[in-house]
C-alpha cells in the first residue's frame, strides 16, 4: 500500500526542541512495517494524488493561513477519487471552528462561547460580563497554533480595541472566558486512532504565558485524565469522528466539576506519540489497517 504522509512547507515555523520529530518516527515506523511511504506537500503542484492508495493528512499546518487552497485541495482529490483520511467532509467541517456550535447544540459541554461574526462590533465590557470572567480570550475561529489570540482584561482590551476591530471586520471570532487552571492544572489531550483511545497527555504553558502548544514553550506531560473525563472525550469521538483515522479530543476540567470541550482536532493534530512510546505507533498502525485494508487486520 502507498500511502501520501500529508504535510506543508511551513514545519520549520513549528519547531520545538521539546517534543520528538513525530513526522519522520511514524513514516519510519509505517515503512518498517512494509508500507510505501512518500512525505508530501499538500500544495505541491507537482503530486500526482491518484498515484497514491490514500491521502493521509498529518501536518499541513499552513491550512488555515490559506483556507481557500485548502478547500480547492479537497475538492480536487474529490474529483480525482483519491481518499482522504480523514474524510474529506469531516475534514471541511472540522477547519473553522463554528463546529463548536453544532456540538454544542448537540449536547456537548463546551467553553462557554460569544460567537463573532465578521463585522461584529468589539465590546469588550459586554462580553467581559456576558462570559462572566475579569479576562477574556479572543481567536479567529479559523486559526491554529495560537494565531492571532489574544488574553485579556479590560484595560487591556479596550487599549488593543482599534486593533481586534480591524481584525473582526475581517474575519468570524470567537471569544471565551480566560481559564486559569490552564495556567495551573493545564489542558488535557486524548488521542485516538480509529476511534479507539490510544494515550492522553497534559499541556501546561510556560511560566507568564497561556498558550500550552508546544512550539509556544508549553510542556507536555503523559498521564491519565479522570474516568469521566475519557468517558466524555470517548462519546464525543463516537459521534463526531466516524471514518476518522485519528482524533484529539482538547478540553479543561469545569470549574464546578465535568470536562469543557476545547477543541475536537481532526485534521492536523500533534499527536504527542512518542510519550506513549511504540504502542502508539502500533495503534496508529493497526488503525489505518482497519481502515484501508480491514480483512488484512486480525487484531
């Protein structure tokens, strides 16, 4: 089976010294097993994408600078009949982060969230009372890697407020509450391959700021979230991941106890592999078996 390790030409502005270089472990771990293996660009002009058994996307990290591209990527392999995982669909939906909402509306917990349309007008007293917080976080709802948020207070905020207009009139918003656990107990992520949990970790940020990405300072550590916590992470996957290879489940402790949904990543997540060593390579292995080759799979 040839497989298309999907990912950009921007990883250098994604480099960390604190996490392993996943992308080339689990080419290698894939090749070792007997796949084909080519690491793409996924706006190489150059690919010929019928060539390949499946597109996988791994970490195309520039989507979001140029989301149009990306959109007409997709529909390209579409017409081309070339498979995506994950799903083309799922892929679309999940890139702007309005897929909250439809959860949120579905039942799932989610961060309490103030939606800003492009063109909304930026009141940041009305939305510091609104979400019930003395600091409030303000993101594109089509972004990654903490582009263009920002945390703040109202002093803050109504100092930067000529600045978050102009961003507003130009693109939809999204506002939340600032978490303090985050700074303290952190953020959680639970990663699983076709729909089965694989391993968890716990983001919290370097001292001073709030972002717990990796490539922002933030660090890792591999431990086991609350049963409640996995059982809601397991629901949300079930529901809203079908056909999916991968998935990572973001979220927070609730102050009054529970998990808030932060985010359900499904199309370029770090996948935090190696704190959970070689069975999570095996995992992501046997999962993509299923996927592509089921009768070839006695697991």
């Amino acid at each position: 089976m040839h497989i298309a390790l999907v990912s950009c030409d921007a990883l250098a502005q994604y480099a960390a010294t604190n996490v392993a270089a996943e992308d080339q472990q689990l080419a290698d771990y894939l090749r070792a097993r007997g796949l084909q293996v080519s690491y793409v660009s996924w706006t190489d002009a150059r690919v010929r994408w019928e060539a390949f058994d499946v597109a996988v996307l791994k970490s195309p990290w520039d989507y979001f600078d140029r989301p149009t591209e990306f959109h007409n990527w997709l529909n390209e392999l579409d017409a081309r009949g070339v498979r995506l995982l994950n799903p083309t669909s799922i892929v679309r939906h999940n890139a702007d982060k309005l897929y909250l909402r439809d959860m949120e509306q579905a039942g799932v917990p989610i961060v309490p969230t103030h939606w800003l349309p492009r063109g909304s007008r930026v009141e940041p007293a009305a939305l510091l009372a609104e979400l019930g917080t003395e600091r409030l976080v303000l993101k594109p709802t089509v972004s990654g890697g903490a582009k263009d948020t920002f945390a703040l207070g109202l002093d803050e905020a109504n100092a930067a407020l000529e600045q978050l207009q102009a961003l507003v009139d130009e693109a939809d918003f999204m506002a939340q509450p600032f978490l303090p656990q985050i700074q303290t107990t952190g953020e959680w992520s639970l990663v699983f391959f076709g729909g089965q949990l694989s391993h968890c970790v716990r983001k919290t940020p370097k001292s001073g700021d709030f972002r717990v990405q990796h490539f922002h300072g933030g660090a890792i550590h591999a431990e086991t979230p609350p049963a409640a916590t996995v059982a809601v992470a397991q629901d949300i996957v079930g529901r809203f991941a079908q056909g999916c290879l991968y998935a990572r489940v973001d979220g927070v402790e609730a102050p009054a106890g529970g998990f808030w949904l932060m985010e359900l990543e499904m199309i370029e997540p770090f996948l935090y592999m190696d704190s959970a060593g070689e069975v999570a390579y095996q995992r992501y292995y046997e999962a993509l078996l299923r996927l592509t080759q089921p009768t070839a799979v006695k697991l």
